[in-house]
C-alpha cells in the first residue's frame, strides 16, 4: 500500500469516526425531536420554525390532551396537522420503509352515544391508506359492509350469526359476527367511505380501516372496539420526486465518504404511477438518511452477530470473528459479503483452507 492509499484509508477512518459513537441525529439541528412518547424524525418536523419539516405537509402539531386527571399535568399528544390525524408512530427509514402510523375513527351505525364519523380524506396529500399493512373490519349481524372510492367498491364483506356467537378473532376470517378483507394491490386509497346494510337495521354495527397487526395482537375480543372510537392504521407517504427530486437527487461524493446516504427514484404503479424518492443509509449504517448528513456505523457486536464464542471485532459496515482456538478469522460485511482465514503453524494463511472455506460460503 504506497503512501497516497494510507492517506486516503486515514481520511476515511476520521471521517467516520465522526460520526460514530454519539446517538445519531433524527432532527435537524434545535429541533425539537420528540413530542410525549412519540420521535418525530426530518422530514417531519414540529418547530420552533419551518426549517425543521420538509414542508406543510410533513408539519407536526403538538396539542394537549386534557382528559388526563391531574389538574397540573397534560399529555402532549403529535398530530399530523396537513390531514388533522393524531401521530403515533413514525417507522424507522430502514430498507427505505416510507409509513407512519396514526389514530383512525371507527365508523357506527346506529350504535347509542355513537357517532357516525368517516375516515380522513386524504386526496392531494402524500399519504394513502397502506395497501399491505391494514385490514377492513366490519362487525355485527346479517350485515354486509362496503368500503368505497372513486363511485366503486375497494374493499367488501358480508357476516351472519348464530346464537353462540362469540368475539373470537378467527370468527373474522368465517364471517360469523365479523368480516373482513384486504385493500386491492392495483388501487390507490387516499380516501373512502364507509357503507353498512343489514336486517335488521336497528342494531349496533360497525366497521373500521385497522392495522392488521394490532387488530390480531392486540385484542381478545373483537368486540372490544365497540368501547373505542379509533383504532390504528398506517399510512404510506412519498417524496415525489417532480417535488422534491432536486432536494434530495443523488450527488456525486468527492470526499470518499462511505458513510453519507444515498436517494434513488423508484417507479410505484400504486402512486398514480408517480415515481417516489426514497433515501437509505449504507448497508451497515445507520440515522435518518433524509437529513442528507454522514450515517453511524452500526455496532454489530453489541447486537446478534454469528460469531457464538468467538471474539467479535466491530469493522465499519461490518465485523469479524476471531477463535482463539484454531486461529481461524471471518470477516462479514453487510452488504453479504463473508471471508474466512486460517492461520497455519507457522503463522502464515492457509491458501487451500481459506480458498476452501470462500468456495463454502458461496455455494451455501
């Protein structure tokens, strides 16, 4: 390695060691990064001034929840001010992952003390209804359901009962009580309504837009949400890049940084066949990619590893592993790549073992 290749591997390691060790930043800088319990990563943003949120859309409000019953204290409570839903989670950007989580009316009819309230409309916005990640319910007797956009059906199902119906959850999938189905891969849901008929009519029905995980998990009987007025749904949201592809298109890095994120354009049929702006950090790193800053790298020994009882060694976008037993070294980076070294005798590497052992891996 002459002198010129030492520099460069030095400037790499001072660059990243910059970033390395102190938690890595979600908001930019004197922006308030949480509200309650809840983190409110860029390009979401609350304040105290523009510059903390992408744009309007992307504003966070923060409002008090004066239920609580202390007379000193209030919860603060995140609201996605654009469409006037209440925030309750921002998922991690990992592998590009572009949704939010927020608090959905349930829609009753003829339920007493009960509203009739329609999910938000969120036709212009950045966000739709996730295709993959919600379920539509509807519970109550000789009923059918029917959630509808665009003058058309989207989502539909119908249920009966019987005397000993109970709230079970599988009774969902049998349409005893409850119903439910899936939103169609090939339509957009940015807003719908929701429609019941049944006989008789009178009686107690409801039906909702749900996260599927938390309606399975999360509930030991379905009727449960009777006593409820939301429940969560996620929400998927996109930078489309004829906004916002000039902010945040890929520039060339002169500096040799491995660890400064990168976006790309993806073509999604589903967004009106938009194409969308996704932003990740390097495989082995980790941070909000969307601040366009140097990612952390991700220390893989304090986390599972395939070293067992060998002595791990964190490496930037990686690590290795190392047996004080047969002297053997695997070195594993993140990108998949994974290569082994034996150490003979004498000291000196094994070729045929280690030659071995790669043909192994790649085979495997």
């Amino acid at each position: 390695m002459n002198i010129i290749s030492i520099i460069r591997l030095l400037w790499r390691i001072i660059i990243l060691s910059r970033c390395y060790g102190a938690a890595a930043p979600i908001a930019k800088p004197n922006c308030t990064t949480h509200c309650g319990d809840v983190a409110i990563p860029f390009p979401f943003g609350i304040g105290p001034n523009k510059d903390c949120y992408l744009d309007e859309w992307f504003q966070i409000d923060r409002r008090h929840d004066n239920s609580t019953t202390s007379a000193n204290y209030s919860r603060q409570e995140p609201f996605l001010k654009s469409v006037n839903l209440e925030l309750l989670t921002i998922f991690p950007f990992e592998d590009g992952t572009q949704s939010i989580r927020v608090k959905n009316p349930i829609t009753f009819f003829s339920c007493e003390g009960k509203e009739t309230r329609q999910p938000q409309n969120l036709t212009g916005s950045p966000f739709i209804y996730s295709r993959t990640h919600n379920i539509f319910i509807a519970v109550g007797c000789e009923l059918f359901a029917q959630m509808n956009s665009d003058h058309e059906t989207v989502a539909g199902c119908g249920s009966i009962c019987h005397n000993n119906t109970d709230g079970d959850y599988d009774n969902c999938y049998e349409g005893i009580g409850c119903c439910q189905d899936t939103l169609p891969r090939n339509k957009l849901t940015s807003a719908f309504s929701i429609e019941i008929t049944s006989n008789p009519m009178g009686d107690c029905k409801y039906a909702f837009l749900v996260e599927t995980d938390w309606f399975a998990n999360n509930l030991t009987n379905f009727r449960d949400v009777k006593d409820m007025d939301s429940v969560p749904v996620v929400l998927d949201w996109i930078l489309n890049v004829h906004d916002y592809g000039e902010r945040f298109r890929e520039k060339p890095d002169l500096t040799g940084n491995q660890s400064i994120p990168f976006c790309t354009s993806n073509y999604d049929f589903t967004w009106y066949n938009r194409t969308r702006m996704i932003c990740i950090c390097p495989p082995g790193m980790e941070g909000n990619p969307y601040l366009l800053q140097p990612c952390q790298d991700i220390d893989e020994c304090k986390g599972s590893n395939e070293c067992g009882g060998d002595v791990c060694a964190n490496l930037v976008g990686g690590y290795s592993c190392y047996s004080n037993i047969n002297g053997r070294r695997c070195t594993h980076f993140a990108v998949g790549n994974t290569t082994c070294h034996f150490r003979t005798t004498s000291g000196r590497a094994s070729e045929t073992e280690k030659k071995t052992i790669i043909l192994g891996i790649y085979i495997y």
